[in-house]
C-alpha cells in the first residue's frame, strides 16, 4: 500500500481498531494542526484509560513488552490524528520521536521504538517511512515504560 488509501480499512485487515482519543494528563491536547502538518503530543500506551505496564524498560519491563507498548503509543496517536482530521487525510508519516524510560546501562532504545515504527510501516506502506528519533530518559508521566509522538503530512 504504497498511495493514499483508507488506511482505517488497512487498520481493520490488521485486526486492529482505533481505541478512543486517550484523555490529557495535563493542560494540552492530544493534536494539533498547522498548514499540511498535524502534530501530535506524547502518547503513553494506555489501554482502556489505563497504563497496563509500567516501569522502567531494562528493570521492570523487558525490551519486547516495551516494543509492543510503543506499538500501542503509536495506535494512541493515530486515533488522536484521526479525532482532529481523519486518518484519510494523511499523506505520509514524517517524524516518529519515542522517549524509552530505560534503566541504567539501557541501550535498546531503537529496538523499543522499532515498535511504533514497524506498526506504522504496516499500516502506511510507503507513506509510513520516516525520520526518527529513539531516545532513552530517567522518568516519563505515570511511570509509563515508552512515549511516542508523531508529525504526519495530511492533504
């Protein structure tokens, strides 16, 4: 799927389904948009309003558990995407930035956020490459073990 398609149909052949727009924990909101570019905040990988994992990835949460929460972070953001524009209106993926809450001598951080990445090359095809930034940090919001935000190009 390599042109701009029903990427909520895309969604539905994967098996997946856009969960609801995940509530702020503080005073933003989950996306913006300015000109051709929708931005989106951090997402936490909240499964039904909750956070099913959280810690430290290299500690209380191994590497593959954390792959599939940015996965999920990344499922977070799109439904924040399509709340605001629809996912239709996306023409490609631009820029991934995931945060790793990673313990001390943590290097995977790429490998974690291989789990947004390889989710949204699944959904997007051609249009889901991207630049990317994998980024190891001492804490994130609510113990979460991952963040991801996204900057999509809609049409």
């Amino acid at each position: 799927m390599s042109d701009v398609s029903d990427w909520k149909a895309r969604l539905s052949e994967l098996g997946v389904d856009l969960p609801p727009v995940a509530a702020p924990v503080a005073a933003y909101v989950p996306a913006v948009r300015t000109g051709n570019l929708v931005y989106t905040s951090g997402q936490l990988p909240f499964e039904g309003g909750a956070l099913p994992v959280v810690g430290k990835v290299g500690d209380a949460v191994d590497a593959d558990t954390a792959k599939a929460a940015a996965r999920t972070c990344a499922l977070n953001a799109l439904a924040a995407i399509d709340a605001l524009v629809g996912l239709d209106s996306i023409v490609r993926i631009v820029k991934v930035v995931g945060f790793v809450a990673s313990a001390d001598g943590f290097t995977g951080q790429p490998g974690v956020i291989n789990g947004a990445s390889e989710f949204l090359g699944e959904v997007f095809g051609e249009a889901g490459v991207h630049a990317r930034s994998a980024v190891g940090v001492a804490e994130l919001p609510l113990a979460a073990p991952v963040e991801v935000e996204l900057i999509v190009e809609v049409g």
